[in-house]
C-alpha cells in the first residue's frame, strides 16, 4: 500500500501550492509561458529596425554583411526581449491585480528566473552588439556597442523607474530611436554626419520611428481599463507625425545611390500616407469607443504596422530584396500573434 505522504491528494498539494511563496517557486515555466513573457509576436518589429537601419546607411546591399547583420538582428531581439520580460518583474504587484493571468502572477514562470533572464539577455544582447566591429577589423569597442548599452540603460529606465510617469512613452520611443540607430552602425559612418557618425537623413528617420512608437506607448498607456479620449487622440498624432517623418528622412539623405524618392516623390508620399489612414482608422475606432478591446486591437494593428512600415523605408531607398524579406516577417508575426497575444 502506498504511503499517502508520498503522494498528496489533490487538496494537500494545492495547499502546499498556496503556502509556497513567489521566492520558493522553481519551476522554469513551460515554453509558451516564456513565449507569453518575451511578448515573442512583437520580437519580429525589432529585426525589421534592424534592417531598415542598414539599408538606410549602407544604400546597398553587400554579402560580406550577411553575418553582422545576423549578429545584430540576434542582439536586437535579445535587448528587445530582456525589456518585455523585465516590464513584466517590476510590474509584477500590479499584474497580479490587474493582469493576474500573466506568466509570473499566475505562477507558471519564476519572477526569481524572470529577472535572471531579463538581466542575462541584457549582457548577452549588449555584448552580441559588438561582433560585427569584431569580425570586420578586430575592434571591441565600436558605435554599436556603445548605441547596445544606452539600449539597455534605456530598458531599465523605463522598466523600473519611468514607466509610471509622464516621460514613459518617450523612453520607450528612446529605445526604438536607438535600435534603429544599431541597425545604421553596421554601415560606416556617414560622410555628412551631424551626430555620432549619423547624417541628418538617418536621424531624422530613426526619430521619426521613435515617436511613432512614443504615441503607440501614449495610446497603450490604460489599455487594460477605459481609456481616455484626449490620451489616445495625443497618441494617434504623434503616430501619424512619426509616420510623415520617415519619407522626409529619405528625401534629405543625399548619400543614397539608389533612392527611388527623387523620382517618384508623390508616390512615396501616398504610400506612407496609405499606411497612415489604415492606423488612424483603427485609432479612430478605439477613440470612439474606448473600451479595452478596442483599444488592444488597435495597438496590435499599431504594432503589426511597424514591420510594414520599416519594409516602405526600404522600399523608398531602393533595395527591394530587403524589402521584401522585411514584409516576410509578418508571416511568422502573425502566425505567433494567433498563438502568443502581443500585448
């Protein structure tokens, strides 16, 4: 006869689940719980930056780049994913009231491993930064690394310090500002440059995706509640502003031998336009009714967009086969997307 101490009714054992504390659990987690935690849909907007930030600086494409541009598309999802699990540790009171079906409020993941990983991938991610300086001429210290670790300081900021403040939007904008600008080092410096090495072309489109992602941040700011009509129209406008910035970035950057913007201006202009009136319909929406669901499956149309967005940029610039592997990701986007909510 078994001893019952060894195997626990199914009353005993949630008591002991009950009386285990958060710093008791260890259990990893399962593999979607990870997935849920890196908000994994959302990783692919990143890579897309990536892309977009060398096709803008390079003009061309090279096949010697192929390997640091790996590197960093590696390292950008790292940095990217560090965020999305560290927003989730220091959020974890909140979640556990308001989102209490979370991997770490529900206990399916660890918040002890969660900060593990969060600050792991930081270090791995920041030090990944660095390996095409190293494979080209041998050098640690270069742009990159330098543009990786403000990156990192940028997601600690707004994860434990800044994201219940009014400067939250803008350093979550600062971080994409900043992987774009690591996409542009794997290209040398700019001949005309204003600014670390970047000309005003190149900065004007990495700010011009970083407000769009600031007013995505300001729309997704009471997502979880009924959100306010004046926040979410301030949102929308600095989306749209975002928006109008990239293809100005592309008709000031004079260093780029292909650009297809001189030739087919108004083109260029109805395309981002186009991509404008989609976002706005979907904020238009939530704005009118700005109920939680409404809200969320306009940031989720909002997000989606950045890939198509980055793709247009680098359509504009002239080199379609990065353009069209950019597109491409939205194919694994959304099939995660089905599987892993992006928000």
């Amino acid at each position: 006869m078994s001893d019952p101490s060894k195997n626990p009714t199914p009353q005993q054992a949630q008591s002991v689940v009950e009386m285990t504390t958060d710093s008791d659990l260890v259990v990893p987690g399962t593999f979607k719980s990870w997935c849920q935690l890196f908000r994994i849909s959302n990783v692919f907007t990143a890579f897309a930056d990536i892309l977009m930030g060398y096709s803008v600086a390079a003009g061309v494409v090279e096949a010697s780049d192929t390997i640091p541009i790996l590197c960093m598309l590696l390292a950008s999802g790292m940095l990217y994913s560090a965020g999305m699990v560290l927003n989730d540790v220091f959020d974890f009171g909140v979640d556990k009231v308001e989102r209490p079906g979370r991997p770490l409020p529900s206990g399916a993941v660890s918040p002890g491993h969660a900060r593990a990983v969060g600050f792991g991938l930081l270090l791995v991610g920041i030090g990944l930064t660095t390996a095409p300086s190293l494979l080209e001429d041998g050098q640690f210290f270069s742009r990159s690394l330098v543009i990786g670790a403000i990156i990192a300081i940028c997601v600690i900021a707004y994860d434990a310090v800044l994201k219940k403040t009014p400067l939250a939007p803008f350093a979550m904008g600062s971080c994409r500002v900043f992987n774009v600008l690591l996409g542009m080092t794997l290209a040398p410096a700019a001949l005309e440059s204003v600014l670390g090495g970047f000309s005003q072309g190149q900065l004007w489109i990495a700010i011009g995706m970083g407000t769009y992602v600031t007013g995505i941040t300001w729309f997704a700011r009471t997502e979880s509640r009924t959100s306010h009509r004046g926040m979410l129209s301030f949102g929308a406008a600095l989306m749209m502003l975002g928006i109008m910035m990239l293809p100005y970035g592309v008709y000031v950057s004079t260093e780029l031998p292909n650009s297809v913007m001189a030739k087919n201006t108004t083109v260029i202009w109805m395309l981002f336009g186009s991509i404008a009136g989609t976002i706005l319909y979907r904020c238009v929406n939530a704005i009118t009714d700005p109920s939680p669901r409404n809200v969320q499956i306009a940031i989720i149309h909002c997000l989606r967009s950045l890939i198509v967005i980055n793709a247009s940029v680098i359509l504009t610039v002239g080199i379609p086969v990065l353009g069209v592997v950019c597109v491409l990701m939205m194919v694994p986007m959304l099939i995660v997307g089905k599987w892993i909510r992006g928000t």
